[in-house]
C-alpha cells in the first residue's frame, strides 16, 4: 500500500522564544515514532505561491502574518510568530497539497507533518468567537479541501484532534461540495463545535459536529465512530478523505480529560483503509505522538477492521442520538 510522509526541516524554524507547548520537538517525536515503525521515508515538498493562502484567508490576516513574522512576536495570548513562520507556513500548504495529490494518483496514506498547525484559523484568523487562533496560523486542511474539489469536485474531512475544528468549520461552511465531521471535547476551547452546527444556507448537512463527553475514552470514540463516521463515509463515498489529525485527545496529553488510547486510533486508521488518504498533522505533544500516531498509521497499513466490543458512557449514548436526531433529514442514521 503506497505510503509517504511529506516533511522538511523548514517547519522546525517555526519556534518559539521560551517554553511554548506547540514547538518543534513535536515534530522530532512524531519522526522518532515513525522511525521505530521503519516508516520514515521523507518527501521534500514546495512551497506553494503566496497567492494560495487567499483561497482560505483574508488579504488582511495573511498580510498580517507576513509583517508581524519579520520577528518574533504573538498574534493573541496563545498563538506565536517567528522569523521562520512564514517560509514554514508557505511549505505546509505545499506539503498539504501534495498530500493530496499523491492519496488521488497512488492510493494509500500520505502524511503531511508540518508546522505551524492550522484547524483553528479560521478566513481572517480567529474563528467562531474563539479567544485566540489556539496555536495555529493558515488552515492547512482547509486548504487541502479547496485543492481536492479542484481536482475532484466533492470532498470528506474528518477532524480528530480533541479541540474542534473551528476554523475548518468556519471556511467550509457555506460549502455543500466539502462535508465535514469533527468530532471532540465538548465544552473546552474553543468552544464551539455543538451538534446544531450544521453548515450555511444551501450546505446544511455538510457539517457535522460530534461533541463527546468529558473523560471519554476508547468505548465512547469507537461508538461515535461506528454510528456516525462510518455510515456517512458509506453514503457520501468519498474518492479521498482528508484527515486533520491531533493526537492530543490520548491519555497522558493533559490538555483535555479525554482518556484515549492506541485502541481507538489503531481502529479509527483501520476503518478508513478502503479510502485514499491524505493526512494533515494538527495536535498532539507528548505520548499521543509516541503512541497515537503510529498506531492510526499501523492500523490503516493493517487494513484489517476487527470487531472491538463496546460498552459507551451513558453521555456518550444520549450525545451520538442528540446528533443522529440532527442530522437524520440529511443522513441515514
């Protein structure tokens, strides 16, 4: 099965001053952790022209990144630019990009691992009545969507990492060719993410929030998983599946309660083997980059989806049916 990872020691130069969680020795685990699977086999991709990030952001944000990247500086409390962010930025939607169009011409799984990270940016930066662009800068995801309906017409995002995807949500939102299911935390930054959300005037449907319950773990995910992820793949049959990919949600991360382990993401990578797919690093800093990571790429090589008994949360149950109830003039669930 054709596999790659798209990298290049440019996003390293993304960095902050002093202590920052979202710093490049999470890129160095991430690499660590596919060298132990023997699948560290780089790819070097090229920036894309500057004009690409309009298809995602406004003139004003990207302007303002530019300026501000000159030197080090923060864009709001959490969310840092640096002398390398640029260059880095430009080289992650040409990583983005790539993935793409190597999942569409060869099948299999391409991973973009690139830096700055981007799910919460939204077209003019903050999204959604976020407080803060959470760590990311251009939405690389995003971006990979607008690429994949360029070559392909219609496109599936899922979104993993424990923090929605607001600002993914918030650039595809009128989008009736783009569906997009998110599922994570509830209740935490950004705080958005709810199961109303279900896209703009003539795209209703096509955004599809899955909020879990604080302290879920493996049996609740699996279930969301089985009663909204896969029915939804089995009717849209997507050509390529773009994945916006944390591993933050593993238990160890701390930056959420979810308490998941390899268990989910072996079955997660497991259950999207029949789709092309291009990959796109978002969260994820400690163990869930040792352990998350490698085994959602070693399910989906795997290929083989195994039953996995489940026992969810009673939260867990009355959330899936508060979505189904949603989503069900849309969807068969």
């Amino acid at each position: 099965m054709a596999f790659s990872v798209i990298y290049s020691p440019v996003f390293l130069e993304h960095r902050p001053e002093n202590y920052h969680p979202e710093n490049p020795d999470r890129l160095l685990r991430a690499v660590k952790a596919l060298q132990r699977l023997n699948l560290w086999k780089p790819v070097e991709p090229v920036p894309v022209p500057e004009e690409e990030l309009l298809r995602v952001h406004s003139k004003e944000y990207v302007e303002l990144v530019r300026e501000k990247s000159q030197s080090f500086s923060y864009l709001d409390p959490d969310t840092y630019v640096s002398p390398g962010t640029w260059e880095a930025s430009l080289l992650a939607f040409g990583a983005s990009r790539l993935a793409v169009e190597l999942a569409l011409k060869y099948g299999g799984l391409h991973f973009a691992l690139v830096r700055p990270p981007g799910h919460h940016a939204g077209k003019s930066g903050r999204a959604f009545n976020a407080p803060t662009l959470g760590f990311c800068i251009f939405n690389n995801s995003a971006y990979a969507a607008k690429v994949a309906e360029e070559l392909i017409g219609k496109v599936l995002v899922i979104d993993f990492d424990a923090h929605h995807g607001n600002g993914t949500q918030e650039i595809l939102w009128d989008d009736e060719n783009a569906v997009h299911i998110d599922l994570h935390e509830r209740d935490i930054y950004p705080w958005s993410g709810y199961e109303h959300e279900v896209g703009g005037k003539g795209a209703e449907g096509t955004k599809i929030n899955i909020p879990m319950p604080h302290y879920a773990g493996d049996d609740d995910f699996i279930y969301a998983w089985n009663e909204v992820v896969l029915p939804v793949l089995a009717q849209f049959k997507p050509e390529l599946v773009i994945v916006s990919a944390g591993f933050d949600g593993f238990l160890g991360e701390n930056l959420t309660t979810l308490r998941l382990s390899e268990l989910f993401f072996a079955y997660a990578g497991s259950t999207l083997s029949r789709y092309p797919l291009a990959v796109i690093f978002e969260g994820g800093y400690s163990v869930g980059l040792d352990k998350g990571l490698p085994a959602f790429i070693r399910g989906y090589l795997s290929g083989r989806i195994r039953e996995v008994p489940v026992t969810p949360s009673y939260e867990a149950l009355r959330t899936i049916s508060a979505i189904k109830e949603v989503q069900r003039q849309w969807w068969g669930l």
